[in-house]
C-alpha cells in the first residue's frame, strides 16, 4: 500500500493514494480501524472517477424531476396488483430496491462486498479496465457532524422522525442539513442482502459542493488497482462473494452454473 493519508481527505488533495490489492490488504487496513470495535460502513466504485453521490442527483434531468419520478412509481406500481402502505421514506426505499435514481446512496456492512462492487469488471467487455476505489466510514461520526447530540446513532428512515423531514425531496432549501447516515427496514430482497445503510444527501445548492459527503471527516477511501481487480475476484470467490451471494436473483445463478460446467477439464 502507498503512504498513508489522513481521514476524509478528498481524492483530488490527496497526492498519494492508499490501495487495496488484495484481501491481505484490507484486512491491513481494517485491523486499526475497527479495533475500537465502533461501526463501519463500506462502499465500492468500479471506477474511481465516478462522484460519491446518490443517483437522483448524477443527471440534470433526475435532479430536475426526482419528485415526479416518486410520483410517477407511486402510482404505476399499483399496476403491479399489490396495495403498498408505505410513509414517504418507504416509497423512496422501496423506488431505491427498484433502481429508480434517488437520494439515498447504498452502503454495506461488510467490507468484502464492497470490495466486490470495487473489483467488478467493466460489463461492456471495454479492453480499458480503470481502477476501481474502496470506501469506509464511520456512521455515527458522520450524524455527530451533522449535528446529532445521540452519539450520532443511524436513524430509521421514518416520517415520524422530524430530524429527517428537511431531507424528503423539495424540502432541501429549508433548512441546509450535512449529510447524514441513516438505516432502512429490511423487508426488500436487495436492502437484506447488502444489509440496508444509506447515506442521505439534500440536493447540493447551484454553485455549492456536488460531492458533500467527500468532505467528511469520517470518510476515507483507497484505489483498488486495475491489474489486481481479476485476482481480487478470486479471492472473494473463495470467500464466497459472487454475483450469486451478492445479487441472489434467479438470472446470476443460472449464469454461474453455466459457466461453471461449460469449463473444459484440465
């Protein structure tokens, strides 16, 4: 691993990157940080160039219609035969595990699947692979920081919760809020499986930082090189950390037994 670089240092100051190369490597780099025995969430990039920000606010046009788009899923899933009762963060959850752009940024509890979501190869088969990167941060330092006096313990996505209200969509001008770590319901498939953490960003003003959470003190991050990304899948495969264990849908399963019995023996 390159030298060391000090907590929520952003990539672009950071003249030197920390990188996981292997699961020695992180195992490296987690025995410090979790000896204290504090919470961790992680994250992973197949490339590292792309923002450490939630889908609804990647694109114009998804910033510009995050409400309508709700709406819109609110009303078309009724089609699907099912009456839903959900509050407003239920719905947004819900649209999340449906893969609709929202505000809410997927994080897990286990390192090993975000080094999986890190080491994952381009799906277009494009012969120029990039470095992936591996986040992790602190939860409760991160709700400290945007003003919680609780310990900064995860909130339950609820709208009951009034320390959430100035984080629903078309309220972010009201009261500007840091961002924040909260916790869902585990009652969808996905939300299970990566073990339902997000993190909550309001809709970063005009003109105002595009990544907030890039800043924050809790947050650091590491390049997981190109040229290890396929011995890194290895390795989490011996681990059992698949597609199959991270997905657990139908489709991936069937992918991996045929691939599986369409090798040629040694």
């Amino acid at each position: 691993m390159t030298v060391d670089v000090e907590a929520g240092e952003s990539a672009a100051a950071s003249p030197e990157r920390r990188t996981i190369a292997s699961v020695e490597d992180l195992m490296q780099v987690l025995e410090p940080i979790t000896a204290d025995g504090r919470e961790v969430w992680y994250r992973g990039h197949r490339d590292h160039t792309w923002e450490l920000q939630a889908s609804a606010f990647r694109k114009p046009e998804h910033r510009e219609n995050e409400r309508v788009m709700l709406a819109r899923f609110r009303q078309e899933a009724a089609t699907a035969g099912l009456q839903y009762a959900f509050d407003e963060w239920g719905w947004t959850t819900f649209a999340q595990h449906h893969a609709l752009p929202t505000r809410l940024l997927d994080w897990s509890q286990s390192p090993l699947v975000a080094l999986f979501f890190a080491s994952e190869p381009n799906p277009s088969g494009a012969i120029d692979e990039v470095d992936g990167e591996f986040f992790l941060i602190h939860p409760n330092d991160l709700n400290e920081e945007a003003g919680d006096a609780d310990g900064g313990h995860p909130h339950l996505l609820s709208d009951s919760d009034i320390t959430l209200k100035d984080y629903l969509p078309g309220r972010d001008s009201e009261n500007r809020r840091k961002p924040r770590a909260v916790v869902a319901p585990l009652i969808f498939d996905r939300i299970r499986f990566q073990t339902g953490t997000f993190t909550l960003t309001q809709l970063p003003s005009p003109g105002a930082d595009q990544e907030p959470l890039r800043k924050a003190r809790s947050l650091q991050s590491f390049i997981v090189p190109t040229a290890s990304k396929a011995a890194l899948r290895e390795q989490l495969g011996v681990l059992g950390f698949n597609e199959v264990s991270i997905y657990r849908d139908l489709d991936r399963i069937a992918k991996r037994i045929k691939a599986v019995y369409g090798r040629n023996a040694a």
